[in-house]
C-alpha cells in the first residue's frame, strides 16, 4: 500500500498541475496591433478558449487588484462568447522593464530572477459581483526556462520554444529606410530583439542582407532583411543578443534562415559573415560534436550549460568553404514549415498535417520549425494588399488558439510575426512545464495505482 501511495502523488501532482493550466475562463493581456508606435499601441483583453463559465465583468487595472480595493481603469461588463478579444483605449506606453532587464541597465549588476515572470503595470481581473475569479497581467518572462523543474533534460526537438519570425525586422533609430513601404509592409515586429528575449521569446530567425557601406570595418556591411530589402544593421542585433543571454543565463536559437540581397554566388561573404558570427557570438555558442555530425536538435539545455554556452546558431554550413563549413560552432539547420502563401483554412489543415504527427506527416524526430505567417505576394495573389500588421491580426490569434488544445504538446519552435498579439510566450512555459514533468515522473504513472483494494 506504501509503495502504490508514493506512485500516487506524482500522479495526482500532474492531475493538478494540468488542471490548474487550465483555468474555467482564462482571460489574459495581450499588445494590439494598432498605432504608429509601440507606445501608442492599445492593449486588449483575451479570454478562452473554450470559456463556458464567463465572468460578469472583466477589469483593467494598473496596480494588482490582489492587493488593495482599487478601482479599475477600465471596466467591460458581460462576455458571450467562448473565446474572443477586444480591444480596449488604454494604450501600451513607454516600456520600462524592472530588476536591471532595460538594455540600458548596468550588467555589472546581477539582474533580479522571475521565477513566474514579473508584471508591468498592466493588470486583467474578471469577477462575478465582487468575488474575484481570476487575475493575469502583461509580464515579463526573462527567466522561464531556468525556472521550470527538470526541463534541462528535455531534447531541444522535444521543447516548445516560441519564436519571432523576421526577428530583427523592427522599426528604430537604426533602420535604412522609413518609407512607408518599410514601415507598413516590411516591419515584421513592435518589439526589438532585446524586448523579445526579455518577453521570452527563444528562437529568433534572421535574413541577412549584405551591401557595402564603404567603411573600413566589414561588419557594417551586413543587415537584417526582409521581402529583399534591407531594415536594420546586424552588428547592433547580434550584441544585444549576446547580452541578454549573459545576464540570463537562457538558452536562445538563432536562425540565419536565408540570405537574400548580395549572397549568390559570393562564398567569401558567406565567409565574412561566419567571423563575424565569431567574433560576436563565439564564447556563447554551442559547440557540437562534428566528427560524429551532431544534430544539436538532439542535445538539451543542461548540456548547453555545462559548455557554459547559452546559443544554439543555425547556418546552411553547406555555403562555407572549406575549413569553414567544418566549423563545430554551427548547426545544420532544422525542418523549415510555412504558411505563407495560404489562407486560413489551408492553415488549419496544414496545422492538423504537421501536428497530429500521424504517420503521414512530414514531421519527423527532428528539430522543426512552424512559420505562422502570410507574405505580402500572398495578399497580393488574393487581390487584397494587407498591411504586416493586418496579416498578424488576422493569423496570430487564430494559430494561438489551436496551439491551446493537443498541438501545443507536439510543438518544437513556432514563430509569428508580431507575437506580441498573442501569449504565446505564457502558452510554452504551460506545455513545457506539464511534459518536463510527465517526464521526470514516467516511472511513475501507472495505472495500476488506481487498484488499491
């Protein structure tokens, strides 16, 4: 009976925990769409999916309502439907990060750990009458990976690491252009590289582009593309990420996915490029075994840290030339999906395709990529020209709310375009957590436990 008890707990733990992921009515904060700037964008309130028990109301708060008797800023009453979002006229403001997360802050301070993510002054209550059901806000999540039990040993492949697609493809100081055709077209995300890594996000692809700027060092040469043109410079890119993961400690992919605007046929580029990767990123990237042709797929975070490496760099190492297309710094890169050119139920079907991982799928047990996205060529085909914008707000919420049912448990990397209209980043934390922990308790769960008479 002792013996059969202890089986128990680990059981019941699970039961718990999955169901406590699983709240009667979620309703959570996301970043609109709307505005010229991040900080004129509007929050909105999500709830669902499957919300079959709405609350009456629903508050925004800037303070937590857990605390203290405030008042809301914002008070919605009545929900319907069972999942939906609305936009609301409280707008973003100026981001500023707490416990030494602004890019800005000193990193010879150790920046504070968030063992549940930290919240922004930005808070989402629902209620029925006065009696609190649930509470959420916009937050900060620079720690997650490092907080949750036992996913160290989880293979990278096995891991859901949410992502951004056209990662550096963000409006700034820095950018070439501010035409509109950039700034409405070509602009993939509200959030720089630092603000996506503080959110959480982990898998970051990038397009190169290279034209020569006419200065004396070669690293100016190189840019962030996007749709064959240039956006913003590398170098700025690249640091920022080598900061973040030496005050995190988290462990990030990079995607060099494709490289546009003055490749083809120039090896010796491709070359300059690897250096400068190097050079940057050198002493943080994951070495892997070459002699053995290692998928670092297969390897897991806790094996990344005993190198004392946080990044995962994936190159088509096939355009170096030798020595250099030998390098152990570089990963081959992982099965590449997209949803470019289709429409919404060509997603949903191609969704059910790679997802279920039935015997027909080409997913495979492999590190792979699932690209949410729509082209500008593909609005064009459908005689509709939507703006980045208007193409994310359309997918995004729609690809987040079938990731919330089975798909969730069989995702690798999944990269959006403006993620910050969904909670993805809250979504993998919720699916890593339950597998790192069926995982550590695999001996555990037997269902002869439930025979105990």
């Amino acid at each position: 009976m002792i013996q059969k008890y202890t089986h128990l707990v680990p059981l019941l733990q699970l039961i718990l925990l999955m169901g406590s992921l699983e709240a009667g009515c979620p309703v959570y904060l996301t970043i609109s769409l709307t505005g010229k700037t991040q900080q004129d964008a509007f929050l909105e309130i999500n709830w669902g999916p499957n919300c079959y028990g709405p609350p009456q109301w629903v508050g925004i708060y800037s303070q937590d309502p857990t605390i203290s008797n405030f008042q809301p800023d914002l008070r919605i009453n009545g929900i319907f439907n069972t999942t939906g979002k609305m936009l609301t006229p409280i707008k973003l403001g100026k981001l500023r990060f707490p416990g030494g997360w602004n890019k800005q802050d000193s990193g010879d301070q150790t920046a504070t750990q968030y063992p549940t993510g930290k919240c922004l002054p930005h808070y989402v209550a629902s209620y029925n009458g006065t009696e609190l059901l649930t509470v959420d806000c916009l937050k900060i999540q620079p720690n997650w990976m490092n907080q949750i039990k036992h996913v160290d040993r989880m293979q990278l492949k096995d891991t859901f690491l949410p992502g951004t697609h056209a990662s550096g493809a963000v409006l700034g100081s820095s950018t070439k252009s501010n035409s509109i055709l950039v700034r409405d077209y070509l602009v993939a995300q509200q959030l720089d590289v630092w603000s996506q890594l503080v959110f959480g996000i982990r898998y970051l692809d990038f397009s190169i582009g290279y034209k020569n700027m006419n200065t004396e060092k070669d690293a100016d040469n190189f840019w962030i593309a996007n749709e064959n043109m240039l956006i913003t410079p590398l170098l700025g890119v690249l640091r920022d990420v080598r900061q973040f993961v030496k005050r995190s400690a988290e462990m990030v992919v990079l995607d060099f996915s494709s490289f546009p605007i003055g490749f083809y046929k120039h090896p010796e580029i491709y070359s300059s490029l690897f250096r400068l990767l190097r050079q940057e990123l050198g002493d943080e990237a994951y070495r892997r075994n070459v002699s053995k042709d290692e998928n670092c797929a297969n390897r897991n975070f806790r094996e990344l840290l005993l190198q004392k490496r946080h990044l995962v760099i994936l190159f088509p190492t096939q355009e170096l030339p030798y020595p250099e297309k030998e390098s152990n710094m570089l990963c081959p890169p992982w099965q590449r999906f997209s949803t470019s050119f289709m429409n919404i139920s060509q997603t949903l079907d191609y969704m059910r395709l790679l997802f279920s991982r039935k015997p027909d799928s080409p997913v495979r047990n492999v590190g792979w990529i699932f690209t949410a996205v729509r082209s500008m060529e593909q609005t064009l085909n459908a005689h509709q020209l939507q703006t980045s914008k208007e193409r994310a707000a359309v997918l995004n919420p729609k690809v987040n709310k079938w990731l919330k049912g089975p798909w969730g448990n069989n995702a690798n990397v999944v990269a959006m375009d403006y993620f910050s209209n969904t909670n993805i980043v809250d979504l993998a934390i919720q699916v890593n957590a339950r597998k790192a922990f069926i995982m550590a308790n695999n001996d555990y769960i037997n269902l002869e436990i439930f025979n105990l008479n």
